[in-house]
C-alpha cells in the first residue's frame, strides 16, 4: 500500500468515527443535560433516539445519493455540515435547538459513513481486505472508547465538549480527502438527465416520510404516556396513529419499484432475515446496557463523568480485544458457536444486573460490563458471518443495507425500553426492572442459537 493509499484510508476514517463517536458519548451526558434543561428522562432521552433515527434514514438515502452526485462530494459536504452542527449545538438556546443540531449533525456523520467503506473499495486495490479491516477499527473502536472520552471531556470542560471535539478530526479529514479522494468520473447521462420527480422516486421520499411519521408518532405517544404516569387520550390516538402510519409504509414499500426498505427481501429468504432478527435483539440488549449502566453510575451511585466513563471502558477495551480472537475461532468453526456463546455472556451480564444493589463493589460493576464487551467483540465478527453465510452473493449490497437497518432498529428499541422502564425518573429499581427484561431477551438468544447450533450437528 504506497502512502496516498495510507492517506486516503486515514482520510476517510477521520470521517467515518464521527458516527458511531458521538452516538457513544452522550451516554455520559445525558445525566448533565438533564439537570442542565431541567428535564425528565423521557425527555432527555430523545437525544438519543433522534441521533439513530435519522442515521437509519440518512445512510441509506446518502448511498443512493453518492450515485448521482458523486462519493467524494457526498464525503466532503458531509464533513462540512458535521462541522456546522458540532459548532452550533453547544450554542443551543434550548434543548429543542439541541435535538435539531443533533439531527444535523447525525446527517452529516452518515453521509460519510454511507460512502466510506465504498471510497476505500474502490481507490485501494493493494491489500484492500486489511484496509477495510482498519475501517472497521475506526467504527467499533469510536463506538468502544465514546463513553471514556465523553466522560474524561465532561469531567473537564462539561457537557459543550462532546460537540467541539469533533472540530479537529472533521478539519483534518477534510483538508486530507480534499488532497486524497480522486474526483469521481461524470455521472452517468441518465443520473445527470434525472428530473426532479425521478430522484425523488429513487430515494423513495414518500416510503421516508412515512416510516419517519410512524415511528416518531409511536415513540412520542409510548413515551409522553409513560412519563405522565398514565394514560390519556391523546397519548392514544398519537401512538395508534403511528402504528396506523407503519402499516401505511409496510403497505407502501411491498409495492415501491424503489424502496427504502426492500422488505420483499425478508420473505425471499428467510434465514437473511433471522439473523437479522437475532441483530436487532443483540443491539437491543448491549445499546439498553451502553446507555443504561452511565445512568446507573450517576444517578444512583453518584458516580462522577471522569469515572464512569472511566468504568465503560472496561466494556469498550474487552470488546476491541475480543473481535480480532472471535475472527480466528469464527474462520474455522463458523459463525454460530461465537454467537452462542455471546448470548450465554449476555445471559450472564444481564442476571448480574438484577443482583447489583446501590453499594456494589466496584468489581462487580466491571464483570457485568466486561460480558457485554466479550459478547459484543464475538458478535461484531459473529453476526456479519452469519450474514455473508445466509445471503446469496447477488444481494449482498441489499443484504448489508439491510443489515445496517436492523442496528438503527435495535438501538432504537433499546431507547424506547429504557425510556418506558424509567418513566420521568431513572431509578435503581426500574435498573433492575431492565436487567430481567434483558434476561428474557438474552435466554431467547440463547434457545434461538443453541437449536440452530444443534440443527447443524445433525445435519453434518
């Protein structure tokens, strides 16, 4: 790999770990922000959910977008609107301006992952396998370590600090990408001829806005019922009508020639669709974990940032050292042994919370996280195996996008569970209410995993 190569790839993973950065820090602040706005947990807890909302809807409608006006393009206009957003949101007169530069700024972090891995793909010919790998590193390790540096920056210059340090890794990326990322060759005459109505039939508008309408409309109707403590007419009609919506946009995208989720996939080939199925229950269970256990720390425990983030990385460090061992066990006995296994971590991780009290040692803290971590290094690997192994090689573009839906629909869940279990209030016994409802989760990962573990013995 000569050294534009190696530049390019340091370009471009600059860019990508802004993602995945800043969906992982905030789950230090989100006690600060909420003494800060003098808001209750539901509330505050839209700082997640509209950060992962609009990365489902941005990244798949950017890759679609790269193909009519160029990868490079989408990559540097994306750095520049990160920019903006981090610039502006510690600025925010009110957590409402918060949560609209959040969205911003989740849009433009999409924008490069969407094509990152695509850039590299395409202008890395040499050793290209190893050059994806340390992509990879860049996102899970961001996701992995977000929490220790949101804490570290908290505990120093308070909550402003997790938006500005994204100032130098954007300018850098972009001055690199700028010299490194060669000019994309003209679209073709068909994309450049494309009128306005066409685009907007690629990107499927009405299939986003629906699936945007529906699921907002569900989680404000969830979530406005159980702050209030109960449930009022409004909160009904607000939640029926996004259910009401979803099934409108499941409707939709049956018949779209275009769709933004191509759901006829699922139905075609069913074992695609469990292991995504399966993704969405992992991220359902390690997200509700990554955003409940710093909620834990502070608001129960009065664990300060700098140490709570300090706490996390015990789960960031044991992940980043388990994935490149679950590579190895995974390439010579498949992928389904690692899962089962991280499901029985989980299993293990998730019993451990409900027996955690206000006044745990601190070692008991770290083994819960430390399952977690494991579990999410084996499944990192594990997963995009099982994956590869159940799509036909036709559709492993559709397969993948797919894929990547399912972690936004996972984390989102995660939100929405913790956000019902808490009400206004985040307490050690809804903590605890969590932790069994994440016990269920993980045993059915188990049983999932363990019969189709079996069904393969027999078959061999």
């Amino acid at each position: 790999m000569n050294a534009r190569s190696r530049w390019l790839m340091v370009s471009v993973g600059l860019g990508i770990l802004l993602n995945p950065l800043n969906s992982s820090m905030v789950s230090v602040a989100i006690a600060r922000l909420q003494n800060v706005y003098q808001l209750d947990f539901s509330a505050v807890s839209w700082i997640i959910f509209s950060f992962y909302i609009a990365s489902a809807i941005a990244q798949p409608v950017m890759g679609r977008a790269s193909d009519l006006f160029g990868r490079r393009n989408i990559f540097l206009i994306g750095l520049v609107v990160a920019f903006i957003a981090s610039l502006l949101a510690p600025l925010s007169p009110s957590f409402g301006w918060l949560i609209v530069f959040r969205v911003v700024q989740s849009i433009g972090t999409s924008m490069m992952v969407a094509v990152g891995m695509a850039i590299v793909r395409i202008y890395i010919t040499e050793k290209q396998a190893i050059a994806l790998s340390v992509l990879s590193v860049f996102l899970s390790g961001a996701a992995a370590i977000g929490p220790f540096i949101g804490g570290v920056l908290i505990h120093w210059w308070d909550w402003p600090a997790i938006f500005f340090v994204n100032i130098p890794f954007a300018v850098a990326s972009f001055f690199l990408a700028w010299r490194t990322i060669p000019q994309d060759e003209s679209p073709v005459s068909a994309a450049r001829n494309m009128s306005f109505r066409q685009w907007f039939a690629v990107i499927d508008v009405p299939g986003i806005l629906l699936f945007t309408a529906g699921l907002i409309a569900l989680l404000v109707g969830l979530m406005s019922a159980k702050s209030s403590g109960h449930v009022s007419l409004p909160h009904v009609v607000i939640g029926l009508a996004g259910l009401v919506t979803l099934g409108v946009f499941v409707r939709y995208e049956l018949q779209a020639k275009s769709p933004f989720i191509p759901l006829r996939t699922f139905a075609k080939y069913p074992a695609m669709t469990w292991v995504n199925v399966q993704f969405i229950l992992v991220n359902v269970l390690f997200y509700s974990l990554f955003f409940g256990f710093p909620s834990y720390l502070q608001m129960v425990r009065h664990v300060s940032e700098f140490h709570t983030g300090i706490l996390m990385l015990s789960l960031g460090l044991c992940s980043l050292l388990a994935s490149p061992l679950a590579g190895r066990w995974i390439d010579k006995s498949g992928p389904r042994p690692a899962m089962l296994l991280s499901a029985i971590l989980m299993t293990f991780g998730s019993v451990w919370i409900v027996t955690l009290s206000p006044t745990s040692p601190v070692i008991s803290v770290c083994l819960a996280l430390a399952a977690f971590g494991i579990s999410n290094g084996l499944n990192s690997v594990g997963m995009q195996a099982a994956l590869f192994n159940s799509s036909p090689k036709e559709i492993i573009g559709v397969a993948s996008g797919l894929f990547n839906t399912s972690r936004y629909l996972g984390t989102i869940l995660s939100s929405l569970l913790i956000g019902v279990v808490m009400g206004g209030e985040f307490s050690f016994g809804g903590f605890r209410w969590l932790g069994v409802i994440l016990t269920v989760i993980a045993l059915s990962l188990v049983i999932m995993n363990w019969r189709r573990e079996s069904g393969q013995l027999q078959e061999s």
